[in-house]
C-alpha cells in the first residue's frame, strides 16, 4: 500500500510530483448537492500560492485549479471529484548537483533507503508542492460544512518564529491578513520581517514555526472515544504535513506543568441547552469527541533544510561531499503551512461530522 488517501468517510488521495506536469486531488465520499465551482476553491489555493512576497520562495506558479469530475451545473454529483493544479514554473536543473547526494534534513536519503530510487527534482513526492493538493481538497471540505455546519469558522494563523512569539495581549485577529506571516500581532510581525531578511539574504539560513489552527463554531459531538477520537485524527492530519515535528491541542504539552485543579475546565452553567466552560485547556475536545468550545491545534514546523550555508552529507557511492542546496525555497516553510493547517482542519472535521451523521444521526444528550 502507497498510503496516499487520507479521511474515513469524506476521503482524499493526492498525486502527482513537485516537477511532474501536474498535482492534484480525488475528493471521495463527498454528499451530492454540495454547491460547488472552481471559484469556491481557488481563494484558498491563492493564499499558499508561492512568489507573493520577498518571503517565501520565488517560484511563480499560478496555482489555478480546474475541477475535472463530480461537480455538474454547479453541485456535487457524490461520485469522486478530481481536482487538477498544473505545474507551469519548474526549475529541474537547480537539482542536477544532487542527483547522487542526500540534502541534510530532507527526505532524500530515507525514500533511498526504502524505495531504491527517489525524484530527485524539488524532492518529488516529498515536496511542500503537495501541500497545494490538500488546499484544494480543503476548499471542498470548506463547502461541505458550509452547507452542513454552517457556524464553523477556521482561523489559522503563525505564533512563534523561531525564539520570537507573540504577544497575545496584542492579538489582533484582523491583523492576520494585513501582513506577509498570518501573524495576529502587528509589532511582533515586524520583528519577524527583520529577522528573516537577515537569515535569507545575510546567514543564508532559514528557521521554524508554531502555526495555531482554531475552529469555532464546531458542534459537540463530533469523534469517537477510541480510535477514530477527533483529537487523534486533528493529530495525524497535522503531523502529515510536511516538515512538521510537532502537534499539540488545547494545552498540549504544557498540561503536564499543570495541577488536575488547574487544568480541568469548570462547567458552569448552560446557554440554549448546551453546556458553559469557565476555561477551555482540553482545546474543545474530551475523550476523543467535541464539547463545542473552539476546536485549538498547533503544530511546529522544522526549518527549511534546503539553505546556501555547505552541509556535510554523502552521495549514494558513500563518498563525503559538503551540500549546498540551491533554488528556490522558503525560508521559513511555516508562513504557507497557515493555509495548509486550515485545509486539515476542514477537512477532518468534514469528515467526522458525516461520521456522526452516519453513527447518531445527528441524535444528541439533552441538559436541562
């Protein structure tokens, strides 16, 4: 098995190579009479586009989306939609130097390992390119629960560079969108540009990221208590995205700082029949289901490995060669992974709530 489709009942496989002719995705399982356009995908694809700052990487790739199957005078048929995003702005020889050799940090050496043979060009199948698939597959998600849950809103958004974090005293939600790091603090945000114009242009180095994803408006009940927990799930979607090292929900690893009185979140009281937390470090989830508090993820992302400072590695005859990398790349990979982690989010939570419908049929405990 190859373990390229992701989701339970509302399933996506991605395919395609960083510097194939094309990407793409086959959405499955999504109910008919979804309303449905390409007009309805691309805003987001726009957002992870690369080129559209000094930021990110310079490869100029217009992203644009057609919709190939599932969709008929403007809504979903049920049967498999297939998502098509052609690559225009390839640049294979900028990888002709490592053909043999394995970059430090990336995937190289271990798809040499288990595979025998690897696309050496932008890294193949290992590419941040594929991200650009689940962004699409996400903008079908997006347009299942606007028609199913229409309350949800996902927001996601960068809180940590490197050692710098922001302030949350000053979170700005409309500040998101104003600046090139999806940052909600505007004087943190400046303080990033400086830092990563230094490490691009002067130190020829690159650095991590925290992304925070939240999802309001998700109702209870959506998960399972064991092994399909929405937690679990949120997790695997998260860590599947590449070069990310870490995920946490809610409190995450801090709660093991945390006393039981500290950490429980007190009920107190109902509003319209649904229950009211004094504080919310589970990040909307107990025991694998939703309480309908904001759905809290966030997840690290490892540097860029591809830089212009010389690494020491070997090529496949065992020889030693000090590897620079050389391209086009981002030097900080958290600032697109913004977009990306609202994608999963949509995508699990599209997921488990057809699930639910499917197991309860949307039957709920009552309070009160």
């Amino acid at each position: 098995m190859s373990f390229n489709t992701f989701g339970h009942l509302f399933r996506f496989t991605t395919w395609g190579e960083s510097h194939g002719p094309a990407i793409g995705a086959t959405v499955d399982g999504c109910p008919p009479g979804i309303v449905l356009s390409e007009a309805d995908i691309q805003p987001w694809l726009d957002r992870r586009r690369p080129g559209q700052n000094r930021m990110m990487t310079q490869r100029q790739e217009a992203d644009a989306v057609r919709i190939l199957s599932g969709v008929f005078e403007g809504r979903t048929t049920g049967t498999p939609i297939q998502l098509l995003i052609e690559n225009t702005d390839q640049r294979s020889k900028d990888y002709g130097e490592i053909a043999h050799a394995f970059r430090p940090g990336h995937a190289d050496i271990a798809y040499h390992l288990k595979y025998g043979l690897r696309d050496h060009r932008g890294g193949g199948r290992s590419s941040a390119r594929e991200t650009a698939s689940r962004v699409a597959a996400g903008g079908v998600a997006r347009q299942v629960l606007a028609a199913l849950a229409p309350e949800v809103r996902i927001t996601g958004y960068m809180v940590r560079m490197g050692e710098q974090e922001i302030d949350r005293n000053r979170f700005d939600p409309d500040e998101i969108a104003r600046n090139d790091f999806w940052c909600p603090d505007a004087e943190t945000a400046v303080q990033w540009a400086d830092t990563l114009d230094f490490l691009r242009t002067k130190d020829h180095n690159s650095v991590g990221a925290v992304i925070e994803v939240v999802a309001s408006g998700v109702p209870a009940g959506l998960g399972a208590p064991l092994y399909s927990k929405l937690d679990s799930d949120l997790a695997a979607a998260m860590m599947s995205i590449n070069a990310v090292k870490g995920v946490e929900i809610g409190e995450g690893m801090a709660a093991a700082t945390l006393t039981g009185r500290d950490n429980a979140d007190e009920i107190v009281g109902v509003r319209d029949g649904q229950p009211v937390f004094a504080t919310n470090h589970a990040g909307g989830i107990l025991g694998g289901i939703s309480t309908g508090q904001d759905i809290v993820v966030r997840f690290a992302v490892k540097p860029t490995s591809s830089i212009l400072s010389p690494r020491r590695s070997i090529r496949e005859d065992g020889s030693a060669i000090d590897l620079v990398t050389k391209g086009r790349h981002d030097p900080c990979v958290g600032i697109r992974a913004v977009p990306v982690g609202e994608a999963m989010m949509a995508l699990v939570l599209a997921d488990h709530l057809l699930l639910d419908r499917g197991q309860t049929g949307g039957r709920r405990g009552q309070i009160g």
